[in-house]
C-alpha cells in the first residue's frame, strides 16, 4: 500500500513530506487504483508530433491535438483546429508551436476550468503552405478524417489561426463554409480575392460566425484588407465581428486572442 500511495502522489506531483508514511488503513489497494484512474482521467492530454502519411503530400505529416481534462472516448466532442503562423528555418515541429509560444495548453485549460465548452483542439503543422494548394486536400480530406475518428468528432468544428494561419482560417471558413460553426482570424494575412469566394457561396446563411482580431500596430500585415473583407462579409449578410486594440504581430497580442477564439468556438457549438 505505501508503495501504490507513494507512486501516486509522485504521479500526481502531489508529494509532501510524509506522503510515503502510513496509508490509511480504511482504504483498499483496489479503491486508490480507482481513485488514481479518475484523478488521471481528469487530467488534460497532449499528445505532441502525431504522424500521418499524406498521399496528397507524399510524406509524413505531424499534427499535436490536446484532450480536455475528463475526456470520455466512449463520447464525443466538438473540435477545434488552431493553426500557426508562419515561420522561418526548421519546420518539422511547428506543430508544438501553439503550446510552445502560445501558452495554449495553460489557457485551454483554464477556459475548460472556467465552464467553457470541453472540445478537442488539434494543432496541425501547416509547414510554410497557407494551407492551400496541396494542403489543403491533406487538410480536408486526410487530416480532418483521420483525426476526427480517432478522436471522436461529434461532428461540430471550428477554426482559428494566427498570420498565415488567419489567412488559412479564412480560406477554409470561405471555400467550405458548411464545415465550420466558427472562424477566427488573428494578425490575419489577407491575400487574393476572399471576396470573389464570398460571391461564389450562394447560400449567405452557411457561412460560419467570423471574428477578425488584428493590432493597430502590426505593420508585418495589411489590416486595410482585413477591414476590407470583414465590411464586405457584413455587407452580404455574413456574422462577423471586428476587433482592432492595441499591439503587434506576436505571441503577447496572439496569446491574449486565444481566450476569445476559443469563447467564440465554444458559443457556436
């Protein structure tokens, strides 16, 4: 019995002094095994640098995905896929780069905590694609399947990103509105001519809800065009939010989005 206490609470990070002492006499082997189970099923999870292989992109792709604390694989749960930004050199883990800069992990879990709505957040490394292109076919087609079972979808998701991830929000939210029942951009990169894919949904109403949150500051993006699309996406009818506050384009302003896209992903499901 001091044994299994002890390995518990060194499991749990709960050990103080005298942990390992005596164990009460009034509990069974058999009821701290079920006790220590249920503490750690109420823990979160991340699983970090997932693989899958790609047809569209003839390789291996990593993915990381965070289960909420008490996540129950006989249920299921509504997701969200929270893309990054893009970045320069090594990219074989930017997929860690949500939890690694974005404190993302931490505010997940204080969302969660805090009555917010328990959901699967996969972070997928988008490389240096925009998500487009073939990507995007391993985005819509591979990944999203792939994950969605094995992490038991209920068939409710949202989008969020950052910079070159807020352009990959926006993209996919436009071309496959019926997909998403929320999408939200930060500092996004707003390329091309989103309102030409506005114009080629006819049904207005299967857009999802979007926010677009940029940094009056941030001159490494065009806020101008952002302003621009988020004024056509009201004036077609779409729901849409804009938030413009102080800051620039990094992981402080981004950090402090977080919160809020996850809110809003959690209000739309």
């Amino acid at each position: 019995m001091k044994r299994l206490f002890c390995w518990a609470a060194l499991a749990l990070g709960m050990l103080v002094p005298g942990a390992c002492g005596k164990a009460p006499e009034d509990v069974s082997e058999d009821d701290a095994r079920k006790n220590l189970l249920e503490l750690l099923k109420a823990e979160d999870k991340l699983y970090q640098d997932q693989t899958i292989f790609s047809r569209a992109m003839g390789k291996n792709m990593t993915y990381s995905v965070w289960l909420p604390g008490g996540y129950d694989d006989t249920k299921t749960y509504p997701f969200l896929y929270l893309l990054h930004g893009y970045e320069y050199g090594d990219q074989s883990h930017l997929d860690r780069y949500w939890v690694q800069k974005g404190n993302a992990r931490s505010i997940a879990r204080e969302y969660v905590k805090d009555g917010g709505v328990p959901m699967v957040i996969v972070m997928p490394n988008g490389l240096d694609s925009f998500y487009v292109g073939k990507y995007e076919t391993y985005f819509e087609e591979e990944l999203m399947a792939e994950v969605e079972k094995a992490y038991h979808c209920n068939g409710k998701r949202a989008i969020a990103g950052l910079s070159m991830g807020g352009y990959g929000t926006l993209y996919h939210a436009l071309k496959y509105p019926s997909k998403f029942t929320c999408a939200y951009a930060m500092s996004p990169a707003v390329m091309g001519e989103m309102e030409k894919m506005v114009d080629e949904v006819a049904d207005k109403g299967s857009f999802p809800a979007f926010t677009i949150e940029v940094g009056e500051q941030d001159t490494v993006v065009d806020n101008t065009a952002s302003q621009t699309l988020y004024l056509y996406l009201k004036e077609n009818g779409i729901r849409c939010e804009w938030i413009s506050r102080p800051g620039v384009h990094d992981w402080v302003f981004w950090q402090a989005c977080l919160p809020k896209a996850l809110k809003a992903a959690g209000d739309s499901f």
